[in-house]
C-alpha cells in the first residue's frame, strides 16, 4: 500500500472526496455529491475507478469489493501520475513569495486533483526548478500553465516584466479563481499599468476582480481600491475614496504609495522624495510636478539636481505654475548640457510668441547666458521654436535666440558645422540672420566641409519660408550677395551650381533669380561667375535681359564672352534667326568676330555657330534679297582660313556633345551661295540680252503698225469711192421691193454685244456649219428672239433651212456640254445687251 501523502487524499484532518476532489470530514458520505465513505488509502484506486465509468453512489461499494492486489495495482498507478503533480508544486511554491494572495499550491493541487488520472502515460514532463533559477527562465522552460502563469505574476509583481511575461499575466483575467484575482492586483500597480493597453472586455474583467477582492480579501483592500481608481479613471467614489484614505495610513509603503499616487496626495507624495526606491522618488516627482506642486520646486530650487529637473519637466504642464520657468532655468544654468533637450520636449507645449512678455525676457537671459554655450545642434532647436511665429522676426527677445546660435555655431568644428547646415533647423537660422550674423556665413561657406550643405540650405530657403507663410523682404538675396562678395569666390562656384542644379524648381526662387541677374547686370566682370554658378536659372536670366536690353546685337556682346563656350551656336542662332534683313550685315559682322576669338580653343561649337550664321545668310539670300550679297562676298573668302583652324584645334571634352564639326555643312552653304551669285549674273547676261531683244521688237511693231494704219487708210478710201458708186447706180434704178421682215433680218446682221470680245468668240467651233463661230451661233438667236421677226427669213438670211437648223442647234449643244468654257461665253454673249 502506497503513502497516504502521495496520492493527495488528505490535508489536515480532512480528506478529499474522490467523486468530486472537495474536502469533508473523514468519515462519512460527501454532503457536497453524495458519495459514500471511501477510505483515504483508497483515494487513487476510487479515482482510477470513476475514470472507469463507475457511478459515485456505487463507488464506495465497489472499492471494498476490489480484491487487494488489484486495489494496491491502481492505487499505485494513480500515485505515479500524483508524483507529477508534486514536482509542480515546488515550481508553484518557487512563485508564492512574490505573489500577493496566497493559497497558489492548495489552488493548483486541487486543479489538478480534479482533473487526475489523466491518460496512461501522464507526463508534466516537469523537473523541479532550482532555488537559483530565474523566474522568466521558469516561464519560458515550463509547459505547464498555472506555472507559466504564476511565474509571469511573480515577475510583474517585481515591476519589470518582459512584454511576453506581461502578455502572460494579463491572459491570467480570464481566470475567475484566484489567479484572476492576483493578475487585476498585479496589473494595476504603478509600475505596470501605464504599460497595459487594456480593451473594453479586459477594463471590465479589471473591474469585476477588484470588487471580489474588495469583498472577499480585507487585507488587500488598498490594493483592490487603486485598481479600480486605475482602471476607472474617473474620481473615485465615496467608500472607494474612503479605502484609499485609510491606504494612506497602510503599514506597506508601497501601498501608501500607491494610495498617494491615485489621490494625488502632496503630503504622501512628498514623503516618497526620500524613499530608497529611486523608481518611487522619481515617480513621486513627476507626479507632483504634474499638480504644479509649490513645495516641489522650492526643493528643486534649493537642491535640484539634472536628474530632479528632467523628472519634473517630464510631467510639468504648460503653462507652467507661477516661479516654475525661473527655477527650472537658473537649474539648467548651473547642470552640465543645460537640460537641452528636456528643455525642449517641454516648451514646445506653448509657443513662445504666446508667453507674456516676463517670461520671453526670462527666456531671452537664459538662451544669451547658457544656450550660447551649448552646441549648435541644441541652439538651433530653441531658435526654430522661438521663431516658429510668423511674426516672430518682430520680437526682441527672439535676436537673443539667433545671437545664441551664431555664437553656438561658431564653436563648432567645421565638419560639425556642416552636420548642422542639414538640419532643418539651420533654414530658421539662415531666415533670420541679419548683418551680425553675414561674415560667418561668407566664411563658413567657404570651408571645404561647409560650403555644399551652406548653400544648399541658402538656395532653398525661399521655398521653406512660403511653406511657413513668413516674407523674405529681399533677405535671402541679401545673404547670397553677401555670401558671393569676394575674396575667395572661385571656391564657392561649385557647390552653389550644385545647389541650384538641385533647388532649380523651388518656390520663391525669383528672389534669388533677381538677385543673380542685378549681379550679371552690374558686374560685366562676374557675368561668367554669375551664368555657370546659376547655370539652371539661365533661362529666367536671359528673359530679364531681352525685357531690359531691346538691341539684339547689344544682348549678344553681352553674353557670348560670359556664357559657357558651348551655348555660343544657340546664342547665334537666337540672333540671326528671322533677322531683318537690312539688319543682318550687322549681327553676322558680331557672329564671325566671336567665331575669330573661339575658334581655337573650341573648335566645334564654334563651327556650328558659323554654320546657323551661315544657313542664315544663305536662306536669306535664296529669298531674292540681293542686298545681302556685299555679305556673300566678304565671308566667301574669310571662310577657307577659319575651316583650316577648326581641323587644326584640338577638340577639348567640355565639346564631348558635339559629335561633328559641320564644316561639310557649311560646304554646302558655301556651295550654295556660289551657286547663288552664279545664277544671278547668269539671270543678269540674259536680262540685258531680252531687254535688247525687247527694244528691237518694239521698233519692229511700229514699223508694222505704221504700215497697217497706211493700209486702212487706202481702204477706206477706195470702200468711200465704192460706196459713192453704189448711191449712183441705186439712183439710176427702180427700187426693188423686199419684205419689211426679210430687210430686219439683213439689218441684224449689224448687231454686236456690248462687251470686250474674246478670241473664243470667234474661233471656228464647226468647220462645215452655217453657224461655225460662237458668235455667229448667239447672232441667229439674237435675231429670233427679236420682237415680230420672221424665222423662215432669218434662216434664209444665214443660208439654214428648218432641217438644217436642228442638226446644227444640236451640234452646239453638244459642243458647249464638252468645253465648259464655251459654254460659260454662251451665257455671257445671252446675258449681255446688244447695239
């Protein structure tokens, strides 16, 4: 028979009941399931029985009618699974010291007495935990929960658990036993809770073990009172705000603690200063910083330490309590790093241009007395908070900020100084920087660390002041121009190219663009400076020259010795392009005159500016402008000795763009100009060879034109003499009598339109016809459509008879439906009137 203490049976005078685990008394049916009396020895055989399907009224029955060998068996099988558990319960006792309730070991024997005999092979797996094993290492080694459980319990009872220890605890809430109520007493003290991220169902479980707590342990009221103060938030009810005074006065000083903190008691929280818990006096500080708490700050006044300031400035609100800003500025005076950055964490909760006038004085005396001994990075921080306003540049005070960061920046090493040209922070700086401040610029940006991210920050500061809505005024210009003055401006081209290349496309840049071009306008001598330096912003600078100069060649002079060698062809091509024509002698004279000063030393971009003169002058000259041609004839002969220099300069890398010379190009405008001067004396020799042919046709004609009038003078004299004849020899005859309408169809014979003839008019359009001209066609329907006119005698006038007449009416007809022009003069000859 197997020990009565290895099958958990009995504890005290009572034993446990194997239907239902609980506990009575020793003899007796259970009064809790009604199970009979089994005796404690065979506990673990009664237990293997019921797993077996045994009912609990006939349990007792049948365990005293087990033959002893098989009773011994399963008590001894039961016993070896029971071992388990109590190698779980040295793990379990491990945790109880740190825990805040006790009873863990009976609650988790009597866990697993309800739950044993497991399988055949039950196995924890279970080693007992050392006495020097930690209790994270227990949590992360053991499989078992109620272990894992309470040791992650233990652990945050400690105040510092890991985010899976606190995970483990708060899965603890789920528990309606002892465990929930151990992890809400756990979770909710001061050094947890502000860790917790607690959801609605989980406030409410928070809630419901609390007020178990509340009613079922009296020692640990205080404890359950703070954690519904915690996890309500709100103003603690009456008989819970009772508990917590009565916590003030607990023997535990944690749970004073813990009372102070949720009353927000002065007094208590005073006390706690002093404690040896630094994590308690810090808290304590921060909360009475957080009530403003007078007796706080005269303490940090008197004895304040950085780390007692940066406690109270953790929780200080803004705006501070009256002589708050003052203690905690005379401390950072007096404490190495001035508390610069817990200094700032705090004020930027009030802007500075909303504090009162003391306290910008206040802040004015300490940043000329202590910020200006700190590094830069620091002082460029409080600069961009107490400049933050718009209108913050208006503020006295706020000139003690940027002395502070000019003297600040000054101490720094050139390549720490260049650290900070990047920081943001360093824009604010650059916008208020006023005449004191302009010769560290002009130095700092010509340190070889300094000068790239210096000028990038310059270059881009107009856009950052839009995006602050504060006005430049002409200050950013101001401070190029001052950067740019010399001495020592050639180390300075570079890196401002290189911001501008990068900045090229801010908003604001025509500050900058206007002060680059008052620089190229004033300064002949820098203009090559000014034109690669703002090499991007060419275009913005020569649209200011085309609105400022009108005189095309007075432009050119004045860039193409400044401007980079390569932009000569566009230059050129800008000048002569749709040139008039009486102006282009003078702009080409301009045009070969750079070409004679840069051919040598850039021989391709040289040739291709020759080449858009050129195509120019040869385009104009083909248009028929032979004024151009004195032009022609001048740079014919200058041509040969400037292609000769062009194949004889070396090509430098700067023309690495321009692939070819276009000298064969400028061949064919050559050729094209020749061609052009041959044709015109060509076109000369046959004008004067058509003008003589032109004067001896006249002369001709006339002669023609006498002989023909001589002609008509005969006629008609010799028509005048026939005539006469005719009258006296009608005068000598009887009259011979024709019909009145066959005599108006002769007299139609004289009828003509009132219009300019047209040689169509009398062209023969059929050959064989009566009617063989247009004219004699519309003649014959002139006369038919004559008032009373005889048609029968106007056809034998015309020598057509009525058969005849249709043939040849058609035939017309079909003449004018194929020439479109005959038939146009049809209805014009119609149209017109007749004489």
């Amino acid at each position: 028979m197997v020990l009565l203490l290895e099958n958990g049976a009995r504890r005290g005078a009572k034993v446990r009941c194997p239907a239902c685990t609980r506990f009575k008394s020793p003899d007796g049916r259970c009064p809790e399931c009604g199970c009979g009396f089994v005796p404690a020895e065979w506990y673990g055989a009664a237990r293997m029985l019921l797993q077996a399907g045994v009912d609990r009224f006939a349990l007792a029955e049948r365990v005293a009618l087990l033959e002893p060998a098989l009773a011994d068996t399963l008590e001894r099988q039961y016993a070896a699974q029971w071992t388990q558990v109590r190698r779980l319960l040295v793990d379990v006792r491990r945790c109880e010291p740190y825990l805040l309730l006790q009873g863990f070991a009976e609650e988790v024997e009597d866990r697993w007495a309800r739950w044993l005999p497991g399988a055949a092979s039950f196995e924890t797996g279970e080693s007992p935990a050392s006495p020097t094993e930690s209790l994270e290492a227990l949590h992360q080694r053991s499989t078992v929960e109620e272990v894992r459980w309470l040791a992650a319990l233990a652990e945050v009872n400690q105040g510092h658990p890991s985010h899976a220890m606190l995970s483990s605890a708060t899965v603890c809430l789920l528990d309606e036993g002892r465990f929930g109520l151990e992890a809400t007493l756990a979770l909710t003290r001061w050094r947890v809770f502000p860790r917790m991220r607690i959801r609605k169902e989980q406030r409410e479980q928070l809630q419901r073990h609390a007020r178990t707590v509340l009613a079922e342990h009296p020692e640990h009221r205080a404890r359950a009172a703070v954690a519904l103060a915690r996890v309500t938030g709100s103003e603690p009810e009456l008989d819970l705000l009772f508990t917590l005074r009565e916590g003030l006065r607990h023997p535990d000083a944690d749970v004073r603690f813990e009372c102070a903190l949720c009353l927000k008691d002065e007094a208590g929280l005073l006390a706690a200063l002093d404690a040896s818990d630094a994590e308690q006096v810090t808290e304590a500080r921060r909360t009475l910083a957080a009530l403003g708490s007078a007796r706080l700050l005269e303490r940090l006044h008197v004895d304040g330490d950085a780390a007692f300031a940066r406690d109270v400035l953790r929780r200080l609100p803004t705006p501070p309590p009256p002589g708050a800003l003052s203690t905690l500025l005379s401390v950072s005076s007096r404490v190495e790093g001035g508390l610069a950055g817990e200094l700032h964490s705090w004020v930027q909760g009030q802007p500075f241009a909303t504090l009162s006038a003391a306290d910008q004085d206040l802040w004015a005396t300490w940043a000329r007395r202590t910020l200006s001994t700190l590094p830069g990075e620091d002082a460029l921080r409080f600069l961009d908070w107490a400049a933050a306003a718009p209108d913050a540049e208006g503020l006295a005070a706020v000139r003690a900020f940027v002395a502070a960061a000019a003297e600040a920046l000054a101490r720094e090493t050139p390549a720490g100084r260049a650290r900070l040209f990047q920081d943001g922070h360093f824009t604010r700086f650059l916008s208020l920087a006023g005449p004191e401040e302009t010769p560290l610029l002009h130095g700092w940006a010509r340190e070889e660390e300094g000068a790239v991210p210096l000028l990038d920050a310059l270059v881009s500061l107009p856009g950052r002041m839009d995006r602050w809505e504060v006005r430049s005024g002409g200050r950013v210009a101001r401070l190029l121009l001052a950067v740019w003055e010399p001495p020592g401006r050639a180390r300075l081209l570079a890196p401002l190219a290189k911001a501008v290349r990068y900045w090229s496309g801010i908003s604001g840049r025509e500050e900058l663009i206007d002060a680059a071009w008052l620089r190229f306008r004033l300064h002949p001598e820098e203009r090559a400076d000014v034109l690669s330096a703002f090499a991007p912003w060419r275009q913005e600078l020569w649209e200011r020259q085309l609105a400022e100069e009108p005189d095309p060649v007075a432009r050119f002079e004045a860039w193409w010795r400044a401007d980079a060698p390569t932009r000569l062809p566009e230059l050129v091509d800008l000048l002569v392009r749709e040139a008039p024509v009486e102006e282009l002698p003078r702009r080409l004279a301009c045009v070969w005159a750079a070409a004679e000063a840069r051919v040598d030393a850039w021989p391709r971009s040289t040739s291709h500016a020759a080449f858009y003169a050129a195509a120019a002058l040869a385009n104009t000259l083909r248009e028929g402008h032979d004024a151009l041609i004195p032009e022609v004839e001048r740079f014919l002969p200058w041509f040969p000795d400037f292609e000769r220099r062009v194949r004889a300069a070396p090509v430098p890398e700067g023309e690495s763009s321009y692939h070819r010379d276009l000298l064969e190009d400028l061949h064919v405008e050559v050729r094209l100009m020749r061609e052009y001067l041959d044709r015109k004396a060509e076109d000369d020799a046959r004008e004067r060879e058509a003008e003589l042919r032109r004067v001896v046709e006249e002369s001709r004609r006339r002669d023609l034109e006498r002989q023909a009038e001589l002609r008509r003078v005969v006629e008609e004299s010799r028509r005048r003499d026939l005539e006469r004849q005719a009258d006296d020899a009608r005068r000598q005859e009887p009259a011979l009598h024709l019909p009145a309408m066959h005599i108006a169809a002769l007299a139609a014979f004289t009828l003509r339109p009132q219009l300019p003839g047209r040689p169509i008019d009398d062209e023969v359009i059929l050959p064989d016809a009566r009617l063989p001209t247009l004219m004699d066609y519309v003649l014959l329907l002139k006369q038919l459509s004559g008032g009373g006119a005889d048609v029968l005698a106007v056809f034998a006038a015309h020598g057509l008879t009525v058969e005849s007449w249709t043939a040849e009416a058609t035939a017309w007809g079909r003449a004018m439906t194929g020439r479109m022009e005959l038939g146009l003069r049809f209805g014009e000859l119609m149209a017109a009137p007749w004489a």
